[in-house]
C-alpha cells in the first residue's frame, strides 16, 4: 500500500512541476547575461549618502532605483562609515583588503574584527552598523533599491554638510 501511495504522489508532483511555467530566460524574453570583467570595471564617485574618498563600480541596477543591484565600493586606507540603517537589507562580500563590520550606534574598533577577502557579511533591515577599513579595501553590496542611508548622528551624513 505504501508503493501505491508514493506513486500517486510522485505521479502528482511531477505533473505539477510539468505544469509550473519555465523560467523567463525559457519563455523566449529578453533576458541577457551582465558580464563586468575586472579591467572593464569602471570606478567613479561613491554615492553622497557615503563620506568623501569612497569610490563606486555600479555593476548592476542602481541603490536608487527600483530592483535588483550590484555595486562595489572602493574605501582609501583609514576610511570610516559612521553608524547608520538600511530599510532593507544589505548583502557585503569582502573583495580585497580588510573591512571591520559590526552592528552599533557608536564607532567602537574593538567591536569589530577585520575580515578577510572573500567574507560574506548580512545586514537585516533596520539594523544600526558601521564600518571601517586599514588599508585600501574594496566590497561588493547587493540589495533591492531603492536602498537608503539614515545615519545614527545626523551630523554624520555627508549630504548636509
């Protein structure tokens, strides 16, 4: 009896995923692959929501419109972000160099532990953090914009200065 039913319910399962409507790459869209390779990679100013010195790769969508992107941020040795939120979460992998990360309304360095190239850090919205990097360091952001900064201390976002 126990064979029967499993085959009733893999009969079932399988005409369901037979029956689910194929990925829009199948469908025929226009759907294309994004390839940025590294010397194509063009820096240019950091988002103003970002101290000055920070340079910007935007490699998909952008922070500001609606959807999906992909940017790389490019930090000079020494460079600071002062604690602050997202409304929507925020997805961090260590490129090159060394990024301090942690969650906290107040620079503390102590806090945070430099982490190595390849690391993977996940910011749940509303979740206050800063950042800090020693030497040259570059990160890769993914989020859905639009994607917003409101710092802790206003006196610490760089657009009313």
């Amino acid at each position: 009896m126990k064979h029967v039913h499993c085959t009733i319910l893999l009969g079932s399962l399988l005409a369901s995923i037979a029956a689910a409507p194929a990925p829009a790459a199948a469908q025929g869209t226009d759907a294309k692959l994004t390839v940025t390779t590294v010397d194509a990679t063009t820096w240019g100013p950091a988002p103003k929501s970002l101290p000055p010195g920070a340079q910007a790769a935007m490699l998909l969508g952008h922070p500001t419109k609606e959807g999906p992107f992909v940017m790389r941020l490019k930090f000079p040795a020494g460079f600071v972000v002062p604690p602050h939120r997202h409304s929507k979460d925020e997805f961090v992998t260590v490129i090159s160099g060394q990024f301090a990360i942690t969650n906290g309304e107040k620079v503390d360095r102590a806090a945070a532990k430099p982490l190595p190239a390849g690391s993977f850090v996940h910011i749940p919205a509303g979740t206050p953090h800063y950042a800090w990097v020693g030497g040259e360091t570059v990160v890769q952001i993914i989020g859905m914009g639009p994607f917003d900064v409101k710092y802790v201390d206003p006196k610490d976002d760089p657009r009313s200065q």
